[in-house]
C-alpha cells in the first residue's frame, strides 16, 4: 500500500516522470519574463523620461499612464486581454498576453524608478549640458540616463525579480507557465507537495540571483558613499 504523506517517495518519483512537462513551463516563464522585462523597460525609460519633461502634456500622460497600470490590479488586467478584447474581436494568445500584460503593467513601475533615478541626478548635470548648447533630447541621452543608471539598478533588479514571480499568473488563463504545469499536475495527480515544492524551487531559481546581486550592489554602492564622505571629512581645509 502507497503511503500517503504528501511527500512520500513514490510521489516523487511519478513527478520525475513528468519533469519534460515541468522543463518546458520553466522554458517558457523564462521567455515571457525576458520579453516582458524588455517591453517593461522601453515603456518604463519613455514614460520615466515624459514624467521629468518641461511640458505639461507628456508629464500628465506619463501620470496617467502610471497611476492607471499601478492602481489596477494585474490580474483584471489579465483577464481583460484574455476575455474583454477577445469580445471586441481582438484575440491573442496566452503567450502574447503574458509578454504584453506582464510588461506594460511592470513598464509603470520601472517608469517610477527611472522618474526618481532622473530627479536623482544633481541638476546642475542639465544646466551644464544646456550650457553647452545640447537640447532636451541630447542632454537626457548622453548625460542624464548614463549617469541615471547606476543609481536605479538595485531597485531595477528587485522589479525584474517581481516580474518574473507575477509571470504566475498566467496560470489562470492556461498560458502553459511553469505554474500552470505544477497547478495541471498536482491536480491529475494529487501529488501537490512535490508540485509546488519544485515549482517554488524554480522560481527561486530564477529570482534569488537576481535579488542577491541588488543588495549587494546596494551596499556597494553605500560603502561608496561613506568613503566619499570619509575623504571629505578627513582632509583639512588649507589656510593661507
């Protein structure tokens, strides 16, 4: 007789026998979250860019757009793609709603960092560049955002790191993730234990590299920081 703890060997061994299944929604979260990362970060760096304008117009849509995609949750949004454009004669597939959904709603966000990131750095930067004779454009290209990147990293990271976890959701519209591959399993099978133990093993997999490397290049960055101040302090003021 089969024991029953939900962890018991058998049980592991029949997960083993579906493990392709498990590979291949590990394959495909992968893509949706590197897609949807680079969607995410075209949107977020233009909107980003729009909230800082000098013009009224882009910064109220930028607004808009932010406060639309960050206030609804992402699971109507989902749902709306899924059912609501499909009744409008709009019907895309899980794949295409899982890149586009994910990325446009994670783009709002990212947007945020990349607004706080810009405002971040000192503004006599633009007034040198304007000095200069660059416009707007040329200033934010070659001067704001390199200099803006180093400073959004850690919390740029820790947004991809949610994005991939929120890929889950594509669970509920059968996108054939790696989560709907666990959910399908355990249910058949009965085997939810080793299904969403090895489901959680592989998003960590994927997630903690990500969020380790954001705390640590923090840190890095605030060790920076202290010895830029060390050095300020340290050395003395020369009288004449």
């Amino acid at each position: 007789m089969r024991s029953t703890n939900p962890f018991a060997l058998w049980r592991w061994e029949s997960l083993l026998e579906n493990s392709s299944d498990f590979g291949a929604g590990f394959i495909r979260t992968l893509l949706v979250a590197v897609l949807a990362l680079l969607l995410a970060l075209v949107i977020g760096v233009v909107v980003g860019t729009m909230s800082t304008a000098k013009g009224r117009l882009p910064r109220a849509v930028a607004r808009i757009y932010v406060e639309m995609f960050q206030n609804i949750p992402l699971l109507i949004q989902i749902f709306f793609m899924y059912n609501g454009l499909a009744m409008a004669g709009l019907v895309l597939s899980e794949f295409t709603i899982g890149v586009v959904g994910v990325g446009i709603y994670h783009g709002a966000y990212i947007a945020e960092v990349v607004r706080a990131g810009i405002l971040a750095v000192p503004k006599g930067q633009e007034e040198a560049a304007y000095s200069e004779g660059f416009n707007y454009v040329q200033t934010m290209r070659y001067i704001i955002l390199p200099q803006m990147v180093k400073i959004i990293l850690p919390p740029l990271t820790n947004q991809a790191v949610n994005l991939i976890k929120n890929t889950s959701v594509l669970a509920i519209i059968a996108g054939a993730d790696l989560m709907y591959v666990a959910d399908s399993y355990a249910s058949s099978s009965l085997n939810y234990g080793p299904a969403y133990a090895v489901a959680g093993l592989l998003y960590f997999l994927l997630c903690f590299p990500l969020a380790t490397f954001a705390r640590k290049y923090e840190q890095k960055l605030k060790d920076n920081d202290s010895v830029v101040v060390n050095i300020g302090v340290d050395i003395p003021e020369v009288m004449e």
